[in-house]
C-alpha cells in the first residue's frame, strides 16, 4: 500500500488548498489527489491528459509531511489516503462504492472487469477516446468493437434499435439514418393505410362475433345439452371467420411498420455507429492537439440526445395521420 499525504497541497484543478475535512478523491491511474467536485467536473482526472507521459503524482511532489508528534495540534497532523488500483473493488475514496460510477467515465469501464486501459488502442482510436464518445453504455458497445476489431463490417443484434427503430438513431445522434428509417417506416404506413382502414371495418364484427362465443361458452358450461354444443360450434366458427378477416391486416401492417424496418435497423445499427464514431474522433484528432480540447469535442460530438429520440417518435406516431389529413383536404 502507498501512502499520500495531501494535506495543505493544491488541487491541481482548481489550484485551491486541499485540506483533510474537504471530499477528496484520488486517481487511480497517477495518483493525483483532487477535489470531487473537480474530477466530477471533467469526468476524469484533473491530470488525464498527462497519463499517456506516464505522469506519477507522488513522483512529481516527493515532498512528505513529517510523522505526527503527540504535541502537534491534531489538525496540523497529516493526512494518509490510500492510492487505489483500477481492479480493487473501491471506489476513488477508499471505500465499498454505495452508487455507481458515472456511465462514461473510464475508470466505470476498468472497475466494470473489461481489462482495458485507457491508452490501449484498436483500428487506430484509443480506448479512452471511445469512452469519451460513447458514454452512456460504453463498456457494452466498446467490447463489442474491440471484439470485432479489424472486422470491415460489423454484424450484430442491436435490441435498442430493434425496440425503438428510428429513435434509436436520433439518440445515438446518427441523424441521417436516423432520418432515412424515419421515412421509411411513415411511407410504410401510408402505403399499408388501407389496411388499418380493414381492421377498423371489421373490429367491430369480429368483437360483436367473439362476444357472441363467450356468451356461449358460458351457457354451455352452465347446461352441457345437444343444442347449447351446437350453439357454441357456430359461435366459434363464426369468430373464427372474423379473426381470419382481421388478422392478415393486422400482421401486413405491423410487419411492414414494424418488423422489418426494425430489423434491418438493428441489424446494421453497431456498424453504423462504430463508423460514426470512428470518423468524428479521427476529425477531432485533426482539428487540434489538445487533450483537453479533443475530449470536449468528443463529448460534445458522441454521447446521447433524449430530446432527439423524442423528436423522432413523435413524429413517427403523429406524422402519417397529419400527412393523411393534408392530403385529404386536397382530394
């Protein structure tokens, strides 16, 4: 175990005096002890941009504080914290982590067991560029890239875009597939209308229908006769006719608005988004120099957007019936 004595040094993020009775957390890649509220700031140590120099904090303030003497006031006596390693099973204060850590920091993917470092590289992108990128679930999506890493085209199942199809891609902020499918699935339902329009002619037969067999059903559990039998064979059959009208507009419709459009998009979804994510880190590696400039674009860049994801389901539930609407009022 090595020891660190902090006490009255400056936080190398906001250069204020560190002192034992503030929130203190420690980095377990160089060992630069810093407020919380400044690594919680960035996201990641105040130092990260140093660690790829191999930047050792202890080795850059070999100063120590000597050993308390039973005379010294006990608030000038100094203060030991312990330096973690990434695969302990701690968090940044030494203790058993009550809440988890922040889903796109790249100390979460290192205590989360993947074995990744953040200098590792793979296809030509470091691994802490990616975390920066993904965020939100980034331990998941990383291991499937580095799994198929060399791979030109990537084919997996991808159950958030299955799910929820277009939106996915406006979350993930691919916009332009996202766009595409979004097309897709209206034009899809304008073209299968008449189909819904089906449906909603015979519901109510075939509910008037199914009724009338449950009221059956019922009479012959009450009185098992020849006549109440006959009764409940004829009520059947006619549901049954009814369900036969009903049920291949129903399935033409969900699955040409629904599963196929989904399915294609969960499909090609990872593909599409590592290739994303590799062009927009390698236009930021392009744009500048800076460390610190190149993560704030990648977190701006990568990452998720709710309110898209939102934008692009409402418009797939209101926007047919509205294009429909319009275009009633013209013939």
């Amino acid at each position: 175990m090595r020891e660190l004595y902090y006490n009255e040094k400056k936080c190398d993020g906001c250069a204020e005096i560190m002192h034992d009775d503030e929130d203190i957390v420690v980095c377990p890649e160089c060992g630069t002890p810093q407020h919380r509220e400044c690594y919680n700031k960035n996201h990641a140590c105040v130092n990260a941009h140093l660690h790829a120099e191999g930047f050792d904090w202890l080795e850059a303030n070999p100063e120590k504080a000597p050993e308390p003497t039973p005379e010294q006031p006990q608030d000038q006596r100094p203060v030991k914290i312990e330096i973690l390693k990434a695969d302990e099973n701690t968090d940044l204060h030494g203790e058993i982590p009550d809440f988890p850590l922040p889903l796109f920091s790249v100390d979460a993917t290192l205590m989360d067991g993947q074995g990744l470092k953040p200098d590792d590289e793979f296809d030509g992108i470091k691994v802490s560029d990616a975390l920066s990128y993904t965020q939100i679930s980034a331990g998941r999506y990383l291991k499937k890239f580095i799994k198929n890493k060399g791979k030109k085209h990537l084919v997996s199942w991808n159950w958030g875009a299955f799910i929820f199809g277009p939106a996915w891609f406006f979350y993930r902020k691919i916009y332009n597939v996202g766009a595409f499918f979004l097309a897709l699935v209206i034009a899809a339902t304008l073209i299968v209308t008449p189909f819904a329009n089906v449906v909603s002619d015979n519901f109510e037969s075939y509910n008037a229908a199914f009724t009338s067999y449950k009221n059956s059903f019922s009479d012959y559990l009450k009185e098992d006769t020849p006549e109440n039998e006959a009764a409940l064979d004829k009520a059947a059959e006619a549901a049954k006719a009814e369900l036969m009208k009903v049920a291949p507009a129903v399935s033409a419709f969900y699955l040409f608005t629904f599963i196929l459009p989904n399915t294609v998009a969960a499909l090609i979804a990872d593909s599409v988004y590592r290739k994303k994510m590799f062009e927009d880190i390698r236009i930021a590696k392009k744009a500048t120099s800076d460390p610190k400039v190149m993560k704030y674009s990648l977190l701006r860049r990568g990452g998720v957007s709710l309110f898209a994801a939102l934008a692009a389901l409402m418009a797939k539930s209101y926007m047919p019936s509205l294009i429909l609407s319009v275009i009633s009022r013209f013939i």
